[in-house]
C-alpha cells in the first residue's frame, strides 16, 4: 500500500505493481463503503459499480447500494458512458463520498450493467478529475468549488514507479505539497475550447536534436498509461533514434538506446528517460513505448502515466492552467535540467494484468507476486503491440479511460 500521507487533505496514490494503472480509496455513504477508484484527470464523470449490478465484470468487484448507505438517493434519469472498448450505463444516483480528509454530496453514475471487458480491470470505479462542464455529471472539481471546501480549487499528484519501490504517490486536494518535488512549478495555460486539461506542447528533442514540431497540445491525462502521438509525429521521433523499426502499427527500437527524450512546454523541457521509452524485448530490438496512436486530432497527443511517474503535477481549476515541477527518485539524477527546468515523461506497458481483476492490496510496491512481468520472448505469439500486450483489457484501460472518447484499436490491429 501507498504509505498514509501527512500532508492535509491528501490521500496514498496506489498502482497496479506495473507502473499501469493508479488508483485510490474513496468511501461512499453512511456506511463508508470502500471503493477503488482509477484517478482520471482526462474524465469527467465519477462513477461506482451499482449493488444491482448483476453483470459478471460486476461480480468481481467491490459495489455500492441503498445496503450499503442509508442517505443514498437513487434518481430514474439514466447515465451511461462509452468507451473504446468498453461500455457502463447506469442511473445517476446521490450519496456522500470520503477521501482525503474530506466529505462532500455528489452526484455519480451508479452502473448498473457493464461489459464483459471490465471483467479484468482492477477498479471499482472512476473519478473524474477532468474540467469539463458538458457533461451530464457535474464534475467533482466543479462540486467541491460550489461547496467552497479549500481556498484553492486545485489538485496535486505525484505517481510512483515500481521499480524504484517507491511508495510516495499521492494526491492532494486544495493545495501541493512541496515535499514531493524541487525547483519551481511552471506553469501552462489550458487550452479552454476544449473542455479539457489540454495544453500546447512547443516540440520535442531527441538526443539533443529538435524535431521542429508546430502547432501540437497534448491532454495530460492520469487515466492513461501512454505517450501517444499520431503516426507522422511518431515517425518524426524515431527518425531521430538510430536502428528504429516501423511495423505497421508499432515502431521497434535498439534496446541499447540510451539517447534523452525531451518534451518543451512553455519553453520548459521534460525529459523522457530511455528506460521508460526504450520497452520489452521484440525479437532482436525492443519496442518503443511511444506508441502512433491518433486518439483525438492529428495535432493532440496525450501524455499520460508515463509521463506524469515523474512530474509533480498541478491541476488548477480557478485558474484553468497546469504546473509541473521536477519529480526525483532514489539514487536517480534530477529530472530537472537548471536551464530550462526537465521533468521525466516515462512509458511502460506490461504484458499481462495481475492475477486477480480487483484492485491489488499492495499494489504502490513493486510487482505483486504472482502478477505477470513483461515477457522478454523472442517470438511474439500475436503481431505488433498486441505482442507485448497479451491482455486486450488492460490495453483498453489504459487507452480508453483517459477521455471517454470512441478509440478502435481493434480496427487497426491493436487488439
């Protein structure tokens, strides 16, 4: 488990042992059910598995119900929510949730169905970090300004990697906490039109070389586990690493790269280490873990988990911008290089989920025993990315929860 933070208003960040997926506690009505939520700054919408939920995805997790509270106020007005992969629907239903130190009223999306390619996921449900004021669930951000909980209607996050057997991931509400990073947060204004925590992104270096992007933003996302970036911009990228591969959905890079990758925001680069870029073993090369992916437009990337392990993030909501600060590790140099300031994006994807499809116990330490590593064979039983993801279901984790929005990787030969 994530140690208990000291900081006010904050809770422990747990993941799944394999640097995928990040979840924390919350507790919902009279009765304090516990509920494992994935932290989703690129969603809006919070949502539980309904007690009434008889789906067998359902069955293997923790669900909510009138047993379970007794101020729980069930409305008939349907909700629902699709994925790429993956679809909830449900009733929108009343009650109180607890995390952080904190009680507010919320309304929520209690599911009452679900597909079967939740049955895998280690959640119980989502809360929705994102900004959006479009949706049929007003989001939690909004409800804890209407409520004036905190002078600041903020949000700060810091992500652990698994290998360093870190245990200090940790979200806090109304406040950041300076213990968690070095130098200064800059920040970068989001970009409004889009009713998301998007902001522009200037370029990206390789190896000291500028790619000479333009006119790029990226959704900064918690509820993903990827960097992806739209085909031409990818090949951009690894037109700069010496011995890149393209396949046809996937790029393959030596598994000696040792070159620096950087992202520039607001004149500020972010360095991305090879050993989160540089992936499991292909074959005679590993794969790169910056996937060509188009999830939104062919100018937006999303930049998530893996870039946010080494970051200390700042989501500001009163003034519709995000901060980052230079996370750092354990015996591993700062993230952070003094002119101008670095911090760490990393990309991981694992093979397989843990064994059990609830949310680990212990998941904020390193891999849970009995859970699968990243597979270093030589001969992929499936082609492409599907080769290192042998669990279509958390592929989808940890695309699709980002934003809700309809990705078929099917189509493309992802899954």
């Amino acid at each position: 488990m994530g140690s208990d933070p000291r900081m006010e208003n904050s809770v422990a960040v747990n993941q799944d042992g394999q640097d995928y997926s990040y979840f924390s506690v919350a507790r919902f009505g009279s009765g304090g059910q516990e509920m494992w939520l994935l932290l989703d700054s690129g969603a809006s919408e919070s949502w539980v598995m309904g007690s009434n939920c008889t789906a067998a995805a359902c069955l293997q997790h923790n669900r909510f119900g009138i047993e379970h509270s007794k101020t729980l106020s069930v409305t008939d007005e349907e909700w629902e929510v699709s994925y790429g992969t993956g679809h909830v629907e449900g009733v929108i239903v009343r009650d109180t949730l607890s995390m952080a130190g904190f009680q507010l009223e919320l309304d929520f999306g209690s599911a009452l169905n679900v597909s079967q390619d939740f049955a895998n996921y280690p959640m119980d449900g989502i809360l929705g970090l994102g900004p959006s004021k479009i949706t049929k669930l007003k989001p939690i951000l909004q409800v804890i300004a209407d409520q004036k909980l905190f002078k600041r209607n903020i949000f700060g996050i810091s992500l652990q990697r698994a290998a360093d057997d870190t245990r200090d991931g940790q979200l806090t509400f109304g406040d950041i906490d300076k213990s968690k990073f070095t130098g200064d947060i800059t920040y970068t204004d989001v970009i409004k039109s889009t009713n998301r925590w998007e902001i522009p992104v200037s370029d990206a270096i390789v190896g000291g070389k500028r790619v000479n992007f333009t006119k790029k933003s990226a959704v900064i996302d918690t509820g993903t586990s990827f960097i992806l970036v739209p085909m031409k911009d990818a090949e951009a990228i690894h037109a700069l690493i010496p011995g890149s591969s393209k396949g046809d959905q996937y790029f393959t890079i030596p598994c000696d790269t040792n070159l620096s990758l950087e992202i520039e925001i607001s004149g500020t680069r972010w360095t991305v280490s090879p050993k989160d870029y540089v992936g499991n073993r292909y074959g005679d090369s590993c794969n790169s873990y910056i996937l060509p992916r188009q999830a939104l437009g062919p100018d937006q990337w999303l930049l998530g988990d893996t870039f946010l392990k080494n970051v200390y993030s700042v989501f500001d909501y009163d003034e519709s911008r995000i901060g980052f600060a230079a996370r750092e590790y354990p015996g591993t140099p700062p993230s952070n290089k003094s002119t101008p300031p670095n911090a760490v994006s990393s990309v991981k994807i694992v093979s397989e989920p843990t064994t059990s499809p609830v949310p680990p116990r212990d998941a904020n330490a390193n891999p849970i025993e009995g859970s699968s590593q990243p597979s270093d064979k030589n001969t992929p039983d499936k082609e492409g990315v599907a080769a290192f993801l042998s669990t279509p279901g958390w592929l989808s984790l940890a695309v699709f929860f980002s934003t809700g929005y309809s990705w078929y990787l099917s189509s493309s030969g992802m899954l």
